[in-house]
C-alpha cells in the first residue's frame, strides 16, 4: 500500500495482494507453525510462510497478521 499527498489529503492507493480473510482455521494452523518454528521472536515471515504452504498466501499476509 502506497500513500500519497495530494492537496494535503491522503490518497489511498490499493495494496498489490487480494485481501485475505483469516478464517479461523487459517489462523489455527498460522499459531502452530510459529510455535513449530520456536515462537514468536524466533519465527520468521518467510519461514512461517514457506511451512505454512498455502498458495494464496504472500509475505505481506503474515507480516500484517503478526502484529495482530
């Protein structure tokens, strides 16, 4: 997601990846590969979402999902 300046207002410009819904399914299984991978000062993004291996998944998911 890109935020621009025009006239003082800022502009809201569509991030690149489809929104996605958390089920809680989903973030059932996301809890499990971090607490597999060590926790969550030891998981990365890009481990979690290599373990996780569901396609529509992209990094920017689960950064956004571990500041839940």
């Amino acid at each position: 997601m890109k935020i621009s300046r025009k006239n003082g207002a800022r502009q809201y410009i569509k991030s690149e990846h489809p929104r996605l819904r958390w089920t809680p399914e989903l973030h059932e299984h996301f809890v499990e590969t971090v607490d597999r991978l060590g926790g969550k000062y030891k998981a990365t993004p890009r481990r979690i979402l290599q373990m996780m291996g569901v396609n529509e998944l992209k990094i920017s998911h689960i950064k956004s999902h571990l500041q839940v």
